[in-house]
C-alpha cells in the first residue's frame, strides 16, 4: 500500500532541528512532498544558512522517512531562504542590508569583539552574504582581527565603499586612522561618526549586518538602539558574576527600545589545559545559561577559553578561517546557525515588496 504525504509529515515530524528546537513541519519549513510509488522526494527550506549542517539533517530527514512501510527511497533536499525581520518602530531599514544583528556586552574584557568576528565569518561560511561594522569608534580592533590595513575607496565621492576581507564586507573608523591615533572625542562626535560609518558605506545585498558594539550602555549603544534599524541582538558574557551584571544592563537596555534579544554567548565558558588536557572552570561555571533561562532567552553556546583564539585573532585570521574543520570553529558556526535560527522566528518585514504609492494631482 502507497504511502500518504499525511504520513510523510507526521514522520517527519519526528526529527527535531537543534537550532529552532522544533520540528520541521511546526516550523513550516517543508515547502512539498511528491510520493510516487515507493519513492518519496521532500524539499525542505529554512529560515538560516545552514551550508555545513544541511547534508546531516538531510539524512535524518531521509532514514525517519524511510521508516515508513511502503517506502522503498526518500530523497530530501535541505535548502534555505534569508529574509528581512523588522526592526523598532520608526526606523527604517538600511538599503542593502536585510538584517542588522548587534553585538554588545556591557561590559570590556569578554571577548566581544572576536566572537562578533567569527560570528559573521560563521554566518558566511554557512551560506549567507554577510557584513561586519566596527561600530566601537574608541577602540576598533576589526581591521588587525580580519588583516585589513587599506583605507576605503569612494566611488562618487559621498559614500565608502566596505573593505573586503574572507568574503565579509567591512567598514572600521580604524580604516580611516592609523592604528595608533587615539580618537579625543566628544560623545556626540562618537554618535555621528557611528551613523556615517554606517549610512554612508555602500553594502551591497547583505542578508546579515553584524555590528561589534563598544562595551557599556551610553551613548554611541543607545543611538544605534534608536536611531539604527537592528533585527536582533546578541548578549556576549563570561561566566563570572561580574561580567554578568552589566550583561544584564544591556539586556535591559535592548528590552526597553523594543530590539529582540537573540541570546546570550558565553565566552571563556571553560579551558582546556594545551599541555595535559585537564578542562578547568576559570571564571565560574554556567553563568551564562542561567541568565538566558532568567530573562527566558535563547543560551547560543559556549566558547573555550582557548589560546589559538587569541593568536589567531592577533594575527588578523580569524579560527574561523585559520581551522575551518576545527573544534572550536564548530562551536561558532553552531551559535551562528542558533542566532540566525532565532532571528528568522521573528515577525518578518514586507516593505521592500511593496512598491512605493505616489498620489499626484492630475
């Protein structure tokens, strides 16, 4: 007896995606089922680049669905579509951006700014065009990370064109300064030159634009919370009470400007002795976990406190592109997906599909 497509869903609906924590039918993710005999064929989309686990739930897919009595093949195809999410009220979205993701800590000293680095080269290596702004004007430290000493072109002599490092675009106040200058600037200068770094620098088709915030909660954050169109946020943390404080404080202060808190990343999470192995909690243990499950936020993953992410962060090759089949790569691209899952459950934007109505008299 032939199988029904009512029975392929329901078999299906016993994989469970990791990164969404829910099937693939409640997530609305399976776009057609064909059943001809004893061959079934699923198209399966999601919301989030998933270039390097995609095969893997493929397989999962493909063995429940062969479960089923009368089917003698199934072949599954995993693919997915990145879309704009909204952002706060009365901002509106960046030309050629489709989603702007922050990164922001509270707190200096946590690592913020290479997790935001791997982050996007994570995002990229799973399939998505993806962009970095070094919105920490003070101390920008993007162009040593991605190796990039140039200074920005322009084109029409009002706007920068992004430099280019491991397929992600990037603009830096660093690319404008040597690196050694120090910025002597008033909090409202800081503001101006975060909103011109970044209206004024032509990103060209970005599913996601990742922006690696200045730690606290003063000016230069509270503008981008209110004058910048940001789809989701990422908290960064390290296990240790007092790193988690201020983590916190940014929590709170995304929650009162509407910006959707995509999780929390605990960074130094644990080390892992390079001589004998021994893996010891330096800084506390599950600190960050508990604030996600505190606040009821996604917990993203934690980071080791690991050498090689220091050094190759230094030596502008981010362990994402240094060891790309590595360990510690591995967890990045997982927090990638986590967040990129996360940002695509939120409500959608629709405005670039519409088309402008002009009234004129006639």
């Amino acid at each position: 007896m032939a199988v029904s497509e009512a029975q392929v869903e329901k078999a299906l609906q016993g994989v469970i995606d990791p990164h969404t924590d829910r099937d693939p039918v409640a997530g609305k993710c399976i776009k057609h089922i064909a059943v001809d005999g004893g061959r079934v064929s699923v198209d399966v989309e999601l919301g989030y680049p998933a270039k390097t686990w995609a095969p893997e739930f493929a397989a999962q897919l493909k063995a429940q669905v062969e479960l089923l009595d009368g089917v003698d093949e199934a072949a599954v195809n995993v693919s997915w579509e990145i879309v704009s999410h909204t952002v706060q009220k009365g901002v509106k979205p960046l030309d050629g951006v489709k989603n702007m993701i922050a990164v922001a800590s509270g707190k200096g000293g946590v690592g913020k700014s290479t997790v935001s680095v791997n982050l996007a080269l994570a995002l990229s290596a799973e399939g998505a065009r993806v962009g970095i702004l070094d919105a920490d004007i003070y101390g920008p430290s993007q162009p040593r990370m991605l190796g990039v000493s140039a200074k920005p072109e322009s084109k029409d002599g009002k706007s920068m064109e992004p430099l280019h490092s491991y397929h992600l675009q990037a603009m830096s106040i660093g690319f404008l300064i040597e690196e050694e200058t120090p910025m002597i600037w008033r909090g409202p200068m800081v503001t101006q030159a975060l909103e011109q770094l970044l209206k004024d620098t032509r990103w060209t088709d970005l599913d996601y634009l990742v922006i690696d915030l200045p730690p606290g909660t003063g000016d230069t954050q509270l503008t981008l919370a209110q004058r910048v169109p940001v789809s989701g946020a990422v908290i960064v943390t390290t296990p240790q009470d007092i790193a988690l404080l201020d983590a916190r404080k940014a929590y709170k202060m995304f929650e009162k400007v509407e910006i959707p808190i995509l999780g929390v990343v605990e960074n130094m999470s644990t080390h892992v002795c390079s001589q004998c192995g021994h893996e010891e909690h330096i800084f506390g243990e599950g600190g960050g976990q508990r604030m996600a499950e505190e606040y009821g936020l996604g917990y993203l993953g934690g980071i080791p406190l690991d050498i090689r992410i220091r050094v190759d962060s230094d030596g502008g090759k981010p362990t994402v592109v240094a060891d790309p089949d590595g360990p510690i790569a591995s967890v990045y691209r997982d927090i990638a997906r986590r967040a990129a899952a996360r940002l695509a459950g939120q409500k959608k934007d629709y405005s670039a599909k519409f088309p402008s109505i002009v009234i004129q008299n006639s």
